[in-house]
C-alpha cells in the first residue's frame, strides 16, 4: 500500500528548504535539531529520494528536492485554504515575511499587532534585510511576501507610501561638528538605496566625501551618528529624537516608494490576507 504524505512532515521540508539551515528550520517548527532531521529521513523514506546535500555550511536541496518543493508547496498551500474556507477557524497557516530593519521599527509592531489580532491562527515569521537582499530571498522562495523599496516608482507598481531619505547627525547643524574638508559618512552597504543615494547627491554637487562607517544595521548606524563621528542617512520615519536631520546643509536626497512584493504570483490565501492588509494599514501609519 502506498504511504501517504505526513503534512507536518511536508512542512518541516518546505521551512528547511527555504532556510537552508537544519537549526533555523528548528526553530520555525519548535522542535530540536535531531528531531526536523528525522522528520526530513521519514519524508525521503516515504517518496524514496534523498531531498537535501547536506554539508558543513547548511543543506542544499537535490534535483529532485527541487521538483518535490513545488508539488509540497501546492499540497500546503491547498491544505491552507480549504481550512480557511470550510471551518470556523478563519485563515490559518503561516507567512515569511521580509522587512528592511527602519520599516520594521516604525511599521511592524502594528501591522502584526493588528493583524494577528483577527488571525490568530497564523503564524508570522519575519526576516530582516536591506530591499536588495530581500529581493534575492523572494526570487529564492524563501520568503512568501517582503516590504521592499524602490527608487524609481512607475505606475505599474502599487506603491502604498513615499519615504523621504534624510540625512541624520548629532547636531542641529554641520557648522558645530568640525569635519573638515571631506565630510565622513555611515552608510549601509554599496549595493542599497541609501548608500546609493548619499554618494550621487555628493557627487552631483562635486562635494567631498568619505565612507567613514559601515553597517547594515540600523542599530549600528544610530550608534554611530549619535558618536557625532559621522552623518548617515535614514528614512525619515526612523529618525530617533534625539538626533537631527540635516537636509537644510546638503544635498537633496530623494523619496523612495515602497510597496509590497510576493514570491508567488499566485500565493496562498494565508499570504495574500497578509499583503492585503498590509495594502490597508500601512498609508495611515
């Protein structure tokens, strides 16, 4: 007789393939490490492949993992919407969300609070990275949907709010901090918008500069324009108030539009409920 496939086996696979990572698929489903690599042995026992290389650095998916990740996230994704139709139980499953770390500290808290609110039973796992990382995790199906930045809005995208980028130091004006010829700058990584931004607006006006700092954190970058040692540009919503924004002193910097992106054209409904409410809330915040 032929076995039939375990859902929470099914889970534990598509969670593992999209971390490639045993212990972060660990925590995703509350089990220990030993137990989610038995869970992914008794799934390739039951369809008779090996799914995984695994190695030293993570696990990877085989050829034929590849094609079972597409019939198990079709499986689970019907499993999910027929038990949000047809029980009382309202939208159930889970979400991996992708947020830039500003657009967390300022939006998360209630889009989440609010949302889990009225489903309760979704469970909402975030990922936080720059716009450019998330795209990547997106294209990879590791993340089902992400709040992602883009410079260049078009009317083909559904842009749901305009952040102003601001430059940010610990004084109210460039004339108290003596920085000399070239201005030193904290900036997240040479491949975001950000750090993009700040070097064109530089270079435009023909104005010295250096990349004194770098950090990909948010945290890390607060710290060092309070240290007084360095300016660095925010979205404006992250702006703490303890620090100023100097825009008056530099050059313009521009707005970016941010929007919601899927992994899926065709998400389940678990998702789109998320990205749906996400369309709501976040242009009054």
């Amino acid at each position: 007789m032929q076995q039939a496939l375990d859902l929470r086996l099914l889970r534990t696979f598509v969670y593992a393939a999209r971390s490639r990572s045993l212990s972060a698929t660990s925590v995703q489903v509350a089990r220990t490490q030993s137990a989610v690599t038995m869970q992914i042995q008794r799934l390739e026992d039951t369809v008779g492949q090996t799914l995984f290389h695994r190695s030293g650095s993570g696990i990877r998916l085989t050829e034929s993992g590849e094609r079972f990740l597409i019939y198990a996230e079709r499986i689970l994704k019907a499993h999910d919407d027929a038990i949000s139709e047809f029980t009382n139980r309202g939208l159930y499953g889970s979400v991996s969300f992708g947020c830039p770390e500003d657009y967390l500290i300022a939006f998360g808290p209630p889009l989440l609070r609010s949302f889990g609110a009225i489903h309760s039973g979704v469970e909402i796992t975030v990922v936080s990275a720059p716009t450019a990382e998330l795209r990547k995790l997106l294209q990879q199906r590791q993340i089902d949907l992400a709040l992602v930045s883009t410079p260049h809005p078009t009317p083909a995208d559904d842009i749901l709010r305009h952040e102003a980028l601001v430059w940010v130091g610990s004084k109210p004006s460039l004339a108290l901090q003596d920085f000399g010829d070239a201005l030193p700058l904290a900036l997240t990584a040479s491949n975001t918008m950000d750090h993009k931004a700040a070097c064109d607006a530089m270079a435009r006006e023909g104005l010295k500069y250096s990349i004194s700092f770098a950090s990909n954190s948010l945290a890390g970058l607060i710290a060092i324009a309070r240290s007084g040692l360095a300016i660095s540009v925010f979205t404006q919503k992250a702006v703490p108030p303890d620090l100023y924004i100097l825009d008056k002193y530099l050059p313009r910097l521009p707005h970016i539009g941010v929007l919601v992106a899927y992994a899926d054209p065709e998400p389940p409904a678990v998702v789109r409920a998320f990205g749906e409410h996400i369309r709501q809330v976040l242009p009054s915040l």
